[in-house]
C-alpha cells in the first residue's frame, strides 16, 4: 500500500465522489448555483483568486480538505517553518521562509537563529548595489560599472531573468543586465558583444559554485575581461560571487569579500530571494527589494495561518491532486496577462517540476499515483495565437491559471481594456464552450459544425490583482512555492531534493574526454556510440 495515499479513507472517498461527479459539467453548476463564483472566490493578500470555473463541487473541497488533514497538511507546514529537516534525502531543513522573515524574528536551525545572519546579507547587498547604483564602485580602470551579467543556471538564473523582466518597470535605466547561463557558447558571446569590459560587472551566481555550465562560463568571462584588462588584480573589481561554497569562490580567484553568502537550506529554486538575488536588487534598489521580500512574507503567513478553506497555495494544490490524480489531466498551462511576467511560466517550471517530479515517496517506495503536472506557459495574448486552439479543441485537458492586473503599468488607452477582455473571455470559452446547436443556431454549414464545437468544461483559474509591484511579485512566487510543498505533502514525496538531474550529468562528464580524444575506444550502446562517432566526424 505503498505510504498509504490510496488506501487511505478520505482517498476512497475521493475516488467515490469522482464516479458521481466526473461528468457534471461546469454549465451545470453554474446553472444550478447563483452563488457559486462567490463561494469558490477567495480575496486575501490583494489576490482576488476566482476557482469556481474548476470541475469541484463544495463537497469535493470538503474531501479534498479532508485528504489534506488526513495527510497531516498542517503539521507539515509547521515543520517546515520550524526549521525541521524535512527533506531527509540532504538531512536539511527548508527555510527559503526563513530568507523573507522580518528583522528581529528567530527562526532556529541546529540552535542558531539565522535570521540575524539573512539581514546581514541583506545589508551588505543593499551597500554593494548602491555603490555600483550611485557609480561609487568603479572598474579597474576607473570606470562605473554600466552592465551587470549574471552568470548560473537554473535557480540560480530562472529566478533572477524572471524577477528581472518582472519588475524591469522599476529599474534603474542607466544599467544594463544580461543573464549567461548555457553552456552553449553562444549565449556568452552574444551576451557580451556589444559590451565594454572596462564597464561590466561579472556576477557568478552558484549555490555549490562546482557547476560545470556557470564554472565553464565564468571561466570565459574571465578570459575576456582579461583579454583587454590584462592584469589579473581587474578581477576583484569586475567578479562578484553568490554562492555558499567560500572555499571555491576564493579558489576561482573572486575576493571572499566580495562574496555574498547563503545557506544549505535554500534550494536553488526556492532562492531568488536570497542573495541570488543581487541582479534584481541591483535593478530595482534596495527598498523595492525589501518590499519584494515582504509581499514573500506576507504569503509565507497567509500559507502558514489561513485556515485551508481560505488558503490559496492550499487550494491550488489540492486542485492540482485532484486534476492530476483523478481525472488524469496531466499538464498546466500558466498564462500572465502582463507581458513584464514572460518569464514566470519558464521560472515555475523549474519550481514544480524539479520540486514535484518525483516517482518515490519519502521512503522510498515507488508511488502507485501521478505526482507533478508539467508545467507551462506564454503570455497572453500572444498564447491565443498560437497553443490556445489546442487548450480549447483537443483532447487533453489543460487547467489554466490566468494571471492579470486591473492596472497596466505603462498606460496606454485600450490596451489594457484589450488585454483583460482577452484574458476573462478565455476563462468563459473554455468553462461554457459553444454547443452544436448554438453553432447551428448561427446559421453555420452542416459540415461545419463540429468543428466549429466548443466542448468547454475546461477548467481554468483567475489570479486578478491591482497592479504588478515588487510586493506582488513576492506574494505571487510563495504562492506557487507553497502550493507545491502542499501537493509534495499530500503526495509523500520530497520536494526539495533533484537526483533526476544527476544521471545525465554524470554521463556527459564520461562522453566529455571521449568527444575530445578520437581515439578513444567507445563502450556505449551502438546509439551512443555512433552518434560519438558523428560528432568526432
Ligand atoms: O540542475 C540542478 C541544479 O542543482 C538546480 O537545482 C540548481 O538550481 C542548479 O542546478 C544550479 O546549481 P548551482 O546554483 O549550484 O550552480
């Protein structure tokens, strides 16, 4: 019975409750229940979250709540909050809350409270950024720094390319930032192209500071700021380094005191608020951080606080159990209405998927359930013109979450008005759909009909708020952070540990010495072999 998911009594139950409500579609629960957009709405935290349009009934919350108990959902937030060392693959505790907690709380981890030592990272960030901000830190040859690249890969990258665009409305013009993080030399070469090295600020952005796509690429960023600089002291001015591994920083030759630190409780995708944070602390400065940090806790204490039939991460995760595991619907489309969130989608796929794409419990037992959906997304409208036919007609259902502002940023007449139209009509297609006999009823040709069907009963969410801001930001990240955690609890699975990475790596680092020296004998499958072969050419 594996961790007992399936067996258990509120599982049956669910699976019972399935049977008799699988079919009923959502023209009918709106039909039969007036009050329905209201009760499944929840507005908290400047959210206004509207899941009525999802195939639930208010007795499906009420298993699905139940399954959360049963599954000890509350005593496992805690744990987590606590400092407990709840992903037991690493023997580490889970703090990203820990990153966004105020000044003067105490969050304890083997006796220490950390912190103390999150806001001193947070003040040396903030006197780094308004040094290179105010153009005080100069470059080797005197210069202000005028561009910031920041070099990593997924954590550290996705959060802060994603955070970037995010708030881009609220930084500071006169830099320019680019993101490496490929080991595909283009990314490098076209990053720094136009770039003067006299200008450029380099920050190599790495939790262990061993991987070998950042390594590789800041090896390269040092040769070139070297190729015009010639003199290897130009380092300590054009290096900075975010990691937790000192020893490696200082072996690379970046000066430790210019090292910004974090800590084995942050995962590298959980850790943009951390100091992998330091490019968008550089854009935006270091009071809209701060306020990025609060929307984070502001949610941190909604997640932890709200009873779950108010809890929004709650709700969203327990939607995510009910569609992946019940009816099967095994993808997620997440579509911003805001085009500063292009990179969201790209940054949430890194979070769930790497949190929650897991084929064994926490003992280890193969799960005999779906566990993470796949996780994806454009921004809207640009999505209509392109996967939307899919989401509408097809034969997979895709949830979707609609993410919209009532205020544009950038306001120009009508956009805005366009922009949200497209966004709530999308919603309304695909819950109501179009039936044969509307589609008839519109004068269209016999043989034209079905295709011009819209079966509807696909279900989506809305995330409305006033207006994108560094806080919101915040408060929607933890959001999703937190719903994960809740689907990795109900699921019994860790979400904070990444061994399916691992394989692939390690054979690239056996195929490395075998691309460069042709004459080394080839043990692989014929596949492998020959396509070795092909490359050596
Ligand atoms: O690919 C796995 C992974 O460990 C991610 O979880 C992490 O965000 C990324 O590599 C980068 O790791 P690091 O920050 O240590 O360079």
């Amino acid at each position: 019975m594996k961790n007992g998911l399936t067996g258990s009594a509120a599982w049956k139950s669910l699976e019972n409750h399935f049977r008799a409500v699988k079919d009923i579609s959502l023209r009918t629960l709106f039909s039969e229940d007036p009050s329905r957009a209201e009760r499944f709405r929840i507005q908290d935290e400047g959210i206004y979250f509207d899941y009525s349009k999802h195939r639930i009934t208010s007795e499906t919350m009420v298993l699905l709540f139940a399954l959360a108990r049963e599954r000890g959902l509350g005593k496992r937030i805690a744990a987590m909050f606590s400092g407990e060392k709840i992903n037991i693959t690493e023997n580490r505790a889970v703090l990203h809350t820990a990153l966004r907690a105020p000044k003067g709380s105490t969050v304890m981890v083997d006796g220490h409270n950390v912190v103390p030592d999150v806001h001193q990272v947070l003040e040396k960030m903030s006197r780094f950024a308004n040094s290179i901000r105010r153009g005080e830190w100069k470059g080797f040859t005197g210069k202000p720094i005028k561009n910031i690249v920041n070099i990593g890969i997924g954590g550290s990258d996705l959060g802060p390319v994603m955070a970037y665009e995010a708030l881009k409305f609220y930084s500071h013009r006169d830099l320019a930032f680019r993101f490496v993080s490929n080991i595909d030399g283009n990314d490098f070469s076209e990053a720094v192209q136009d770039l003067s090295p006299e200008e450029t600020l380099f920050i190599v952005s790495s939790k262990t500071f061993t991987t070998l796509e950042t390594m590789t690429n800041a090896r390269t960023a040092r040769k070139w700021l070297l190729d015009k600089l010639a003199d290897d002291k130009a380092v300590a001015r054009h290096f900075v380094a975010v990691s937790t591994n000192e020893k490696e920083v200082a072996a690379f030759g970046i000066d430790t005191a210019n090292m910004f630190g974090f800590w084995d409780w942050v995962g590298g995708r959980y850790s943009l608020d951390s100091a992998i944070g330091l490019s968008t602390m550089l854009a935006i400065g270091p009071d809209n951080f701060y306020l990025l940090l609060d929307g984070f806790h502001q949610m941190d204490e909604h997640f932890r606080s709200a009873p779950f039939e108010r809890n929004i991460p709650v709700i969203m995760g327990l939607l995510g159990v009910w569609y992946i595991d019940f009816f099967g619907f095994s993808s997620q489309a997440v579509l911003p209405y805001e085009n500063y969130l292009k990179r969201f989608p790209a940054y949430l796929q890194q979070l769930t998927m790497e949190s929650n794409g897991k084929q064994v419990t926490l003992d280890g037992d193969r799960v005999d359930y779906n566990t993470g959906a796949i996780y994806w997304g454009e921004p809207g409208t640009n999505g209509q013109h392109s996967f939307y036919q899919m989401i509408h007609q097809g034969t997979s259902i895709i949830p979707c979450d609609f993410i919209g502002f009532r205020t544009s940023l950038n306001h120009l007449a009508l956009h805005q008005d366009y922009l949200i139209a497209n966004m709530i009509a999308q919603g309304e297609a695909l819950a109501f759909g179009k039936s044969a006999n509307e589609v008839k009823n519109e004068g269209v040709p016999g043989s034209l009909v079905p295709h011009k069907v819209f079966e509807g009963n696909r279900p989506s969410s809305v995330f409305f708020m006033e207006k994108l801001t560094p806080g919101k930001l915040g408060k929607l990240v933890a959001m999703y952070e937190h719903a994960v955690y809740t689907q990795g609890v109900i699921w019994g699975i860790n979400p904070f540990d990444q061994m399916g990475v691992e394989l692939g790596k390690v054979l690239a680092m056996k195929i490395i010495p075998e691309l460069l020296d042709r004459d080394r004998p080839l043990q692989h499958d014929t596949s492998t072999n020959e396509l070795i072969n092909f490359y050596r050419g």
